[in-house]
C-alpha cells in the first residue's frame, strides 16, 4: 500500500461557513457545458499549440508536484486537449493510466487525434466525456487526481471536489493549478484593460462564478475544499513565467481571442476593427515582456495539493 502523503508548510485557512455554492441542491453546469461545446471554448482546439508552449512552464511545475509510482492510476480533470495527459503518457510510459476527462467534444475529439499521431501510441491514456460535477465517479479507483486549469468551471464546486474526493484511493492525492487574480496575470490583465478601453466596461460578474478566476480567493478555495471532506491539504500562490517564443502579434491574437477581450467582444457586440485595435494594443502592451528571446510574461497561479 502507497505511503500516506503529508504536505509541508500546509497554509489551510480558518473557514467556519461553508461556501456560497455549497449547498444542498447541485447547481446546474449547463452553461459551462454549452460554453465548451459550442461557444467561445471551442477556440481552445484552434489554439493548441500555441497555448501548449505558453504553459510548458506550468505544466512542468504541475507533474513536478504530482506523487506518481508505477501502477498508479491517474484521472486528469478537464483535460482538454490532451496536453497534461500526453506529458503523463511521455513521462511514465505504460507504467500508469491515464484517464483524461472533459465536458467538451471538440477538446476531446483534438486531444484524440493528438494521441494517436504519437508513434508509438501510448497505450494508457484513455478518454472520457463527462461532467464531474453531476456524473458519480467510481468510488476509491484513483491514486492521483490531476488538473491544468480544469477545475474552475463547476458551477457547484463543493458538489464537484465531493465526487473526485470519493473516487481517490486511500492516502491517494490531488493536485491543480488555477489562477490567482487578474491584477497579478498580464496575460489576463492586458487584453482586458485593452477591450475595456475600446469597448467600456463589461457587466459586473460574481468574482466566484464559474471561469479562470473563480479559485483566486483563497479562503474561498479552502472552504470547498473543507467542506468538500479534504482535510490534509496546502492552498497558495506561486510564481510562474510564460515563455514563448511566438512572435508578440500571435501571442497577442491567441490572448484576445481566449480570455476576456473575447467575452468583452461578444457582450459589447464589437466589431472587426474593434477586435484588431483591441489585438494592436495588446501587442504593443506584451512587447514590454520581450527578452531578445522571446516573451516571457510572468504568472500567479494558485497551487492546490490534497
């Protein structure tokens, strides 16, 4: 039997009232379902490539902090198009299963067709449609439950956390990676300020609903993580660096078609010329990150281990 795993420097949080969406009735993720399969999520498959070599770094740090041994069974959380599961496959080889599960058909159907141009193609990764949040998971199947940016989406975060809990193996383990605030993400902060600019501001939003930032408050996170039956846990933020080497005007069309220029752009009903000012602007913004050797925009993130 694995070890128990015990995380130093926990920096879990006092939270006495469970959070706003614990609650007895599972909210619906309709929404963010419909988001990923027919709205602007799908942009994500366009973007692949370039999204993987922005979060190199990040994905990196992620499978640093995973505690995997051979035999392991591993579930990737909102997978997307495949690329912590790839970097599980290429590290660990058959050693481990890899499942890798997702709400959108399109994210799935890429990372499908990125799995098999692998020569040879790894025989652990499989993959799966499903809705963590509403969809009950084999109890006590996974040793490690794994995510890039995955996990901010449930609508009902405590009903979410509660399913992947039951579905860990004992003195199994979880970790992710989320964002921390806009203020402290360029990639975010930049084409936001830029659409705003162009477009005014958008309708005022429930910083905890479903998206990028939704786990950017701590104390937030550890209430659903508490109330969700974890208990040995850490929850803070990290440093991290985008590194690319894209040239600044596709860094810049790849950050304004994915983030919030883009819902900025969809609510405001702007126009072509709108989005190339809006791309023109960021361009010129992310330039101030340029090393020589390519850009390298600095990250928080909020890192979770369960």
């Amino acid at each position: 039997m694995a070890e128990p795993v015990h995380w130093p420097n926990l920096s879990v949080l006092s939270v006495t009232k469970p959070p706003l969406f614990c609650n007895m009735t599972t909210r619906s993720n309709d929404n963010q379902i419909r988001f990923w399969n027919h709205g602007p999520g799908s942009n994500w498959v366009t973007y692949q490539r370039g999204l993987d070599q922005c979060f190199e770094n990040i994905n990196r740090r992620l499978l640093e902090l995973c505690v995997i041994r051979p035999g392991h069974c591993i579930l990737d959380i909102g997978c997307g198009a495949g690329a912590t599961s790839i970097a599980l496959a290429k590290k660990y080889g058959n050693t481990v299963s890899i499942t890798g599960v997702d709400v959108s058909k399109p994210l799935l159907k890429h990372a499908s067709r990125r799995i098999r141009s692998i020569k040879p193609m790894p025989a652990s990764i499989r993959l799966i449609e499903a809705d963590v949040q509403n969809k009950p998971l084999k109890p006590a199947v996974y040793h490690q439950l794994v995510s890039r940016f995955g996990v901010m989406f449930f609508a009902d975060p405590c009903a979410a956390f509660r399913n992947l809990k039951s579905s860990l193996r004992p003195n199994g383990s979880m970790v992710f990676v989320a964002w921390s605030t806009v203020e402290n993400n360029p990639w975010f902060q930049i084409p936001k300020s830029a659409a705003i600019s162009r477009l005014g501001n958008a309708a005022p939003v429930d910083p905890r609903e479903p998206g990028p930032m939704a786990f950017a408050d701590l104390d937030y996170l550890d209430g659903i993580l508490r109330h969700s039956g974890f208990r040995n846990y850490s929850v803070e933020e990290e440093d991290n660096v985008i590194a690319t080497r894209l040239p600044v005007d596709q860094m810049a069309d790849l950050a304004c078609n994915l983030g919030p220029a883009i819902r900025l752009m969809k609510e405001k009903n702007g126009t072509v010329q709108d989005h190339e000012t809006i791309k023109e602007e960021v361009a010129n913004r992310f330039m101030e990150y340029e090393t020589g050797g390519g850009l390298e925009v600095p990250v928080r993130l909020v890192v979770c281990r369960a």
